[in-house]
C-alpha cells in the first residue's frame, strides 16, 4: 500500500546547529502540541534545504548604535524566517511564526533575576517543526559584581546543574503555544508527570517556573514555557518522523529507557488529561483500589468518555467496549471536529475499517491496567550521551517532548512507540524493508530486559498496534481543518492516516508484522489464558 500518511511525529523542535556546533549546542525540543490560528498573519518562510538553513539570529551585539536599528535588523530578520518540516520534507509555509526579540524580552521578564537590559537578550535559532512555536535564547550574565568569578544572580542559577555561573551566556529554549489547544493548567498536566518521573531517577528536562511558581506562562492569546538545555547529543535533530532509529544499538537503549519510565510511572495517579481530579477507579494504593480486588480500571464497561486535550497519545474512546457509540459521544467533544467530518462517511468507515480491529482489542479491555506514558516515543524525542562518556554501545541521557503525554496503559504506549519508528510510514511503496525487524527486535529486548510483560500485556500490545493513532489522527483532522484552515492537509490526515495506517495492517505487510509480534510474545511469555492465547485467531486482515 502506497498511502502516505500525515507525520504527527514532524512536531518536535529542531534543536540547533549542525556539524561541528552541535558539539556546543544546548537545547531542547517542542511539545508535540497544535495550536489555534493566530491573530497575526504567520510570514512566510524562503528556507533553504533541510534544517541547515541559517538560523534567525536576533538581538544586539555589543557595538549596536542604537534600539532603533536593533529593532529594524530584527524586523528585517523576521521576514526571513526558516522554512518548516512537514509530511514531505521542508515547506516554504510555517503555520505559525517565529518569537520576535520584543516578544522574548516580554516573556523572559516574568521570570527570577530577568535580564535588565535588552542587550542581554539573543535568539540564536528558530525551530523548523509545525505545531507550535520555539526558539533557542542566549541571556548574556552581567559583569561579575565579586571577587572571583562569582556573578549576579541569573537565569542559569535555576540551571546550575547544567550552566555554571561561571558561563557568560545561559542558554534557554523558549516555546509558545496558543491558549486555545494549550493552557497554563494543559501545560502543567505535563509538567507534573515529568517531575514526577525526575522524582524517580527518571532523565527528563524541567521547566523553569515563573516568579509565581507556575511552570507555564499565559499573555494575551498565548502561553509559554521555558527549558533550560537538555544534556548530550540530538542525533536525530535532522531525521524526519516514522523513520527508524540509526541501529539496533540506539533502538534497544531506547527500549531500556522507555522501560524504565513506565516502571517510574505505575504509581503516578494523575487522572486523564483535562480532568479536574482523580477519579476513585484511577486511584491507586488506595482504599478505592482495595475495593476492586483485580487493581484495575474498567474501561469495558460503558463509561462516560472523556474529552481528554487534543492531539495528545488518548484511548478515551478505544478504551470502551463499543468503538462507533463512543466515538460518536468523542467527537461531539472535539471542538470543530463534527464539522470537519461532515463531508466524509466518517461513521460507516469507522465500522469498516477500524470495528474489526477493535473487535479483537474489545475481549482484552477489562484486563488494562491503566498508566500514564509518553505518547510520542521515538529517537527525535531522545537525547543521547556521547560515546567517549559510555562504555555501552549507546545510552539515552534525556527524555524530550511530554506533549503528547496522557493516562492509558503501558501495551497502548509500547504500541506508539513500534507503530512512530518501526514502519517507514512515509515509503510504503517499496517491496521489502518496510519494517525495522532487527530494530524491533532489538528495542523489545530492551524494553523486555527493564519491564517484562505478562501475556495479556502481550496479547493487549498487538491488538492496540493497529489502532494507536486513532485519536491523535481524528483530532489532526480538527486541527488543520478548523484551525489551520488547511482542508488538504485535513484531507490527509483522515485518509492517508486515520484509515490509511489501519488498512496496512489488514495488508499482507501489516499482518505479517501482527504474526512476527504474536510470535514473539509467546517466545518470551507463554500465554497462560484463553484472551491472550486466542486474539490472534479473530484478526481482521485485507
């Protein structure tokens, strides 16, 4: 099949320069988040090949005459914005524009010790990926007021682990979100997960919090978050989504590392995403779960379905018994969905396409035991340590990119992160080499060697594979069509990805893949009941 789906994965931040500067480069990546049209007209952009287009430097050098040519060299470089990763590599358009320097400057003052003077302040780099908008900012450290080298209190005291005081520039990646997708209190559903998992040992870059101790910022239509850098390398800063991960040597740390956060994460009890408090069936080591003697979530017996946030990793509406009914209640929830739907046969697809696969996922429902995972895990969301600082072949050094973060399972997470950079999504066309196989197997063992599954677990892995994309794909569909007003891009992402990737796996490759997965389960846990024995036999195929 040589559908060509929309790439959700192309939302992570282009982390800096490349070649010899990445050596030197300190960043982070954006949340994979959508965003509402602005009320400013986005630039357009003449980049140049890839992501080594020049970046946007703003700012003042120290001989700079004067504010007003400052601010015409910044309005200058405006205009000439990088270009933006998309399905097919990179577009002129961006869907939403850089930060200014006026902007920044207006952000950073919220912020402990904010620079004085705007001179204090450069952007060095804009990223090139969709969905939001971020910039790497340089804040030059004011003339040392002590003996030594001790310096006035600055941005990179709240980094001091990874920028001395001793640095003249502290670096920060700078990210803005439009409040309509993404609030303070959306953020800070994030950013709880990700200092919970710090918490425990678990490698992930922190927010910085504002003078009021919240970690995200709202101004005006706007909200904004800050990063300090990231530790080790971005070896997958130009390598587009749904591409496999550089070896099996990376593939099976990335396995190792994504066991670890799971294992970090079984007793966080935040509720879903969007939900005010904890329901007492999410609780967890509670008397609530005493109650339950399995110690497990429900999701088969007809609950209500929540919304959840958009284009976020969700099974709100996969996780009920009956596909069609709950997503029916699903959208009605998704603002501009309904309306974006409304030209396609939206419903009778559903039931053609996605009910089969469904039907074997419905038998395994009451054995989920549910958990908050990453939602989005492949190697561009990886930082990685550098070979001289390991004996091992490859080490992940930080965990990047919690925007699509939400409760669901551990089988539903595993299952993003095979179906994001095991199948090359983006040439379906070739005859063979579709699937990363030695990858694959490789980051199961990985993962396997950290956090074994039981068979159910198993079994619940393939049965999600197919049907992972699901929602993050229907809530693409609202994004581009309602608020992008971006009708061929909506187009694709119902076609080529919400149907498109399910239809594969009816394929012969698709199920070949299926077959290679069941296989292997049994290889490293035998079932021991009749759900996880026989969901295979019920496969739908093309």
């Amino acid at each position: 099949m040589a559908e060509k789906p929309h790439a959700p994965g192309t939302g992570r931040i282009n982390t800096g320069p490349t070649g010899a500067e990445q050596k030197n480069a300190d960043s982070l990546r954006e949340n994979k988040e959508g965003q509402a049209k602005p009320s400013v007209t986005p630039h357009k952009a003449a980049p140049e090949h890839g992501s080594s287009h020049p970046a946007c430097v703003q700012g003042a050098s120290a001989d700079s005459p004067s504010a007003g040519e400052r601010d015409r060299k910044a309005a200058a470089e405006d205009h000439a914005q990088p270009g933006q990763f998309g399905v097919h590599g990179v577009q002129t358009k961006r869907d939403w524009p850089c930060l200014t320097l006026a902007e920044v400057q207006s952000v950073l003052a919220y912020y402990p010790s904010a620079p004085s003077a705007p001179s204090a302040v450069r952007i060095v780099w804009h990223s090139m990926r969709p969905f939001s908008a971020a910039a790497r900012v340089l804040v030059s450290q004011p003339d040392a007021v002590a003996e030594g080298d001790n310096r006035a209190h600055t941005f990179s005291q709240i980094a001091e682990h990874d920028v001395s005081l001793s640095q003249p520039e502290a670096a920060f990646i700078l990210k803005r979100h439009h409040a309509s997708l993404r609030t303070v209190a959306a953020l800070e559903e994030e950013h709880a997960f990700m200092q919970h998992l710090a918490a425990k040992d678990v490698p992930v870059c922190l927010p910085v919090a504002t003078r009021s101790g919240h970690t995200a910022l709202a101004q005006g239509e706007w909200t904004y978050e800050l990063f300090s850098p990231a530790p080790g390398q971005d070896d997958y800063r130009d390598v587009m989504s749904w591409k496999p991960y550089h070896s099996t040597a990376h593939a099976r740390a990335a396995g190792q590392a994504l066991g670890r956060l799971h294992l970090a994460a079984s007793d966080y009890a935040a509720p879903s995403r969007g939900e005010g408090t904890v329901p007492a069936r999410q609780m967890q080591g509670t008397e609530a779960q005493a109650e339950n003697s399995s110690g497990k979530d429900d999701f088969s017996q007809g609950m209500a379905v929540p919304a959840g946030r958009p284009l976020t990793s969700s099974m709100n509406a996969l996780g009920q018994s009956d596909l069609l009914p709950a997503l029916r209640q699903w959208v009605k929830e998704q603002p501009g969905l309904a309306e974006q739907l409304a030209p396609h046969t939206w419903e009778d697809d559903v039931q053609a396409v996605l009910t089969p696969f469904h039907a074997v996922l419905r038998p395994l429902l009451p054995h989920i035991r549910s958990c908050w995972g990453h939602g989005d895990w492949h190697g561009s969301n990886l930082f990685w340590k550098k070979q001289e600082e390991t004996k091992t072949e490859a080490k992940v050094s930080c965990i990047l990119d919690f925007g699509m973060a939400e409760r669901t399972c551990v089988p539903f997470d595993l299952a993003v992160a095979i179906e994001r950079s095991m199948i090359d999504w983006l040439d379906l066309s070739r005859s063979h080499g579709v699937v990363a196989y030695a990858q694959l197997e490789a980051f199961l063992q990985g993962y396997h060697a950290t956090h074994p599954l039981c068979a159910a677990e198993w079994a619940q892995l393939v049965a999600f594979l197919p049907l992972v994309h699901v929602e993050f794909a229907f809530s693409e569909v609202a994004y581009f069509g309602t608020l992008l007003q971006d009708h061929a891009s909506a187009d694709v992402a119902y076609t080529d990805y919400l149907l498109g990737h399910a239809r594969w796996f009816a394929g012969p490759e698709g199920q070949a893949l299926l077959d290679w997965l069941t296989r292997y389960a049994a290889h490293v846990s035998p079932a021991t009941d009749v759900a996880a024995s026989s969901a295979s036999e019920h496969r739908p195929h093309a």
